[in-house]
C-alpha cells in the first residue's frame, strides 16, 4: 500500500470518528436539554443543529453514531457516506436556511454543513460502486459526483471569508507564532488555492491531503 492510500485510509478513520462524536454529542445535548436562544426559538447547540423535540435529537445522534462507526469500520462505507451527505443536505435546506434568514453568520454555517456534505460524498465516490455499469447511473451516482464541488467551493469561500476578515483571523494567530497577518493571509490564499484545484481537478488529491493536515 502506498504512503497516499494510506493517508486516505487514515483520513477516512478520522472522518468517521468525527461524525460518530457528533451523532454522541446530539445524543448527549438531547438528554441533558442543553440548548441555545438564537433570538427566535431554542435550539439544540449541535453539529447539525436541531430543533428541541422528541424525536429529532435523537434520532439524529443516533444516524450519526451509526453512520461514523460504519465509516470508521469499513463497513458499507460507500452507502454510509451517501446517506451522511442527504442527512446534511436536508438539513441544510430545511433547518439551517429559517437560521440564515436572520443570522449574520448563515454563510459560515451553510458551506459548514457544505464542506461535511461534499467530504461525505467524495468519500463515497472513491468507493467503487458494483451495481453502476457504463452509462447506466442513477440520481443517487449524480449527487455522489457533486462532492468534490461542494468540497471546492466551500473551501474557496472560506478562503475569500480569510482575506475579508484578515484582522480578526490574524488575532486568532497564536502569540508565540510572528506575523499573524501574514499566516491568515497565507491560510486565507491557501483555501482559495486548493478550492480551485478540486474544482478544475488539477492536484486535486494533493490539495484536499493539504487541506486535511492545515486543518
């Protein structure tokens, strides 16, 4: 196995760590009721978001849970990750939006729930699929297709949200570390850099194993 196969192999386990914390967490948030004002309504604080009912909470963490952990295991991954980017995508478009409405920061928490989205999916669809044959492809083999582009134009977003907010990016610089402007200004081009490549897929794969370890 070569040393890129096995980073993929790595990042692969971590990505499926990561969504079985979230899918702990809302589960967690759930039975202990931590929620948030966000000036219209509580919510449940979480990854994706949601709102305080019965059922929601908890079936969400739960999806999460078992989709992470089938993703970590290897185990149906492909169906796992395709499955993780419409979960996100529905969440997008029916919950994250009525925040987006009044929310200054909605572009953070879209392209958020984008990036997540089109990780899912690019996950997905470096998993070879048996049932596809040649020009025979569903809607489900489209939407797979579409996550590197989700991935690639969130990147480049926060990027462009780099350079627009340097000051503030700057100051999260840690102290020991000089010229705090220039690294967010580094970071900021790095992003819009790696976006465009996954979009025009040049260097991809190295722009996505670049983005893994700066982040």
């Amino acid at each position: 196995m070569g040393s890129m196969e096995r980073i993929i192999q790595i990042g692969r386990f971590l990505f499926g760590i990561a969504i079985a914390a979230f899918g702990v967490e809302n589960l967690i948030c759930a039975r202990l009721g931590l929620m948030e004002d966000i000036g219209f309504g509580k919510i449940i604080d979480v990854i994706p978001w949601v709102p305080p009912n019965a059922f929601l909470p908890y079936s969400t963490g739960i999806a999460l849970l078992g989709a992470g952990l089938c993703v970590a295991m290897n185990i149906k991954t492909r169906q796992a990750t395709t499955l993780l980017g419409i979960l996100f995508i529905l969440f997008l478009l029916l919950l994250e939006y009525r925040v987006g409405a009044k929310a200054l920061s909605f572009r953070t928490i879209a392209f958020e729930m984008l990036t997540i989205c089109g990780s899912a999916l690019t996950l997905a669809g470096s998993i070879s699929n048996p049932k596809s044959n040649g020009a025979r492809r569903n809607a489900l083999d489209v939407l797979v297709t579409a996550g590197p582009y989700l991935f690639g134009v969130s990147s480049v977003v926060f990027g462009i949200d780099h350079l627009i907010f340097l000051r503030f990016v700057a100051s999260l610089v840690p102290a020991w570390l000089p010229r705090g402007l220039f690294w967010a200004s580094f970071t900021g081009a790095a992003f819009v850099a790696a976006g465009i490549s996954i979009l025009i897929k040049r260097m991809d794969r190295w722009a996505g194993l670049m983005l893994g370890q700066c982040s």
